[in-house]
C-alpha cells in the first residue's frame, strides 16, 4: 500500500473526524492513502480501504527523524515500510 498522507494524532478525536472527511472528500487525491498514526491508549478503528491507523505508541523522534525536505514524497513511504 502506497502511503500519501501521514497525519500523527493523541486521542483529539474531534480534530480526527474532521480531517479525515476532508481528505476522503478531495477529488484530485484519487486512490491516495492516509496513515493515522494514533498514540492515545485508546485505539482508534476505520474500516475504509485508503485509511490505515496504527495504534502504537512510537518512540518521540521517529515520525520526524527523516529529512522531508530532501525527499518530502518519499517520507511517508519509508515511515510505512518501518511499521
């Protein structure tokens, strides 16, 4: 699974929703993938073909230990590839 939008949460379900509905709304996004990368103890679930979520708690510097601006489309293809 190709990954195209990472966005990294802790339990604001509230800021989630609405995010997750504007990117299933875009149009110009085609088959583009979201990974949610949730840390609260409490899991989040979504059964949508272009949502991933883990729920795991990820060591503080992980999700920004890679230069994204040396290759900013390739960033979220190697955080998936670790997980």
């Amino acid at each position: 699974m190709k990954v195209d939008c990472l966005m990294g949460t802790y339990g604001r379900y509230g800021l989630i929703c609405e995010a997750l509905a504007c990117f299933l709304q875009q149009t110009r996004l085609g088959d583009a993938t979201l990974l949610i990368q949730n840390q609260h103890p409490i899991p989040l679930r979504l059964d949508h073909p272009r949502v991933r979520i883990v729920n795991e708690k990820m060591p503080n510097g992980l999700l920004f230990s890679y230069d994204a601006w040396q290759a900013d489309t390739d960033y979220p293809r190697q955080l998936f590839e670790f997980l």
